[in-house]
C-alpha cells in the first residue's frame, strides 16, 4: 500500500500541490501535518508510523518534508527499514525499496558520517591551537584571584555567614564553595 506524507512549515500555506502529487503517484491514504520540519513530535507522522505496515510505502514529495537534516532522515529511513516499510520521493526520485535506491541512502549515511567526523576533527584541532596561544574556552571566572583570596580569608575568619559573604561579592553559595575547595586545594600544594 501506498501512504503518502505531506507538510507544511506554517497553517497558512496548502498542501494543495503536494496532495496532487501524492494522489497522481497511486496514494491510497494521505497523512498531513502542518508546522516545522524540525519538530519531531508530528501529529500526522505520528498516525502515519503507527499505521503503516511491512511491505507498505511511503511517498513524499520531496524528503525535507519528512525530515529537516540528513541525519534525521537516515534515522528514519532505518526505523522504516526496520519495520520492512519502503520510502519513496517524487522529486528526489529516490525508492528504498529499490536496490540503487537502498544503495544511495547508504552513501547518504556515509557522507553524513563522514561529514560529522570532519567537524568534530576541526573543532578539536581549533580548541589545541586556541590552548596553545594561551586561551582557553568556558565561562569566565566570576572573580579575580584577588577576590578568590579575600572569599577564603573571610570565611576562614568566621566573623560573617556564608550568605553574607556570598552578597558582599555577588556570587553565589556553589561559587564560594568551589572557590574554598580550590583555595584549601592551592593552600595544601603550597605548604
């Protein structure tokens, strides 16, 4: 059996083009949805998935209105293939259900491997030369060393509450914390 998907980003725009187009390719049942891509809890989707069984197929116009990015459509295409449920796009000219069209996918999948893999290398290779210009990421510290060393003093001196301390240098009680963790650490290596 042939179901067909079709959506659009927002409620004022048709799905007069994409329903053509599905009922022209032999869709016996169409499942709609209306708003983004990029949300993966799908009204429609939803029924469509629980609905289709082994052998069936489903029929987009194109694949961004199944899914956003690649990676989302190689997941899905795996649950699908899973389920022994094929994928087809009209514009695309894509059949899973095909061997050349199980055969792009999976180019598809290495590419997006491949893809991920040189983004994760580059940003890692950013992040050394950073550290070895002397920079190093996170968020700042919220006081100098200076006010580091006075938040120890004055709590070592025990003459004002944690809270107090905390509003005299606008941090709050897990910063004084971690500062007298590491000033009790840094005071230990130095005696």
């Amino acid at each position: 059996m042939l179901l067909g998907y079709a959506r659009v980003s927002t409620d004022d725009q048709h799905l007069t083009l994409q329903h053509d187009a599905l009922n022209q390719a032999g869709c016996d049942q169409l499942f709609d949805d209306y708003g983004s891509g990029a949300t993966a809890d799908r009204a429609g989707l939803r029924r469509l998935l629980a609905y289709a069984r082994a052998g069936d197929t489903i029929v987009v116009w194109r694949l961004d209105r199944l899914s956003r990015s690649l990676k989302d459509l190689i997941d899905m295409v795996t649950v699908l293939e899973g389920k022994g449920i094929g994928l087809k796009s009209l514009h695309e000219s894509i059949d899973t259900t095909s061997s050349s069209g199980k055969l792009i996918f999976h180019i598809f999948g290495a590419l997006a491997e491949f893809e991920r893999t040189l983004i994760r290398e580059r940003t890692q290779a950013g992040l050394q030369a950073a550290r070895a210009r002397g920079r190093t990421g996170g968020r700042p510290k919220a006081l100098s060393p200076d006010q580091q060393a006075l938040a120890v003093k004055l709590y070592d001196e025990k003459q004002h509450t944690v809270a107090q301390i905390c509003r005299m240098l606008g941090i709050s009680k897990p910063t004084l914390y971690k500062y007298l963790a590491a000033g009790k650490g840094t005071g230990a290596a130095s005696a």
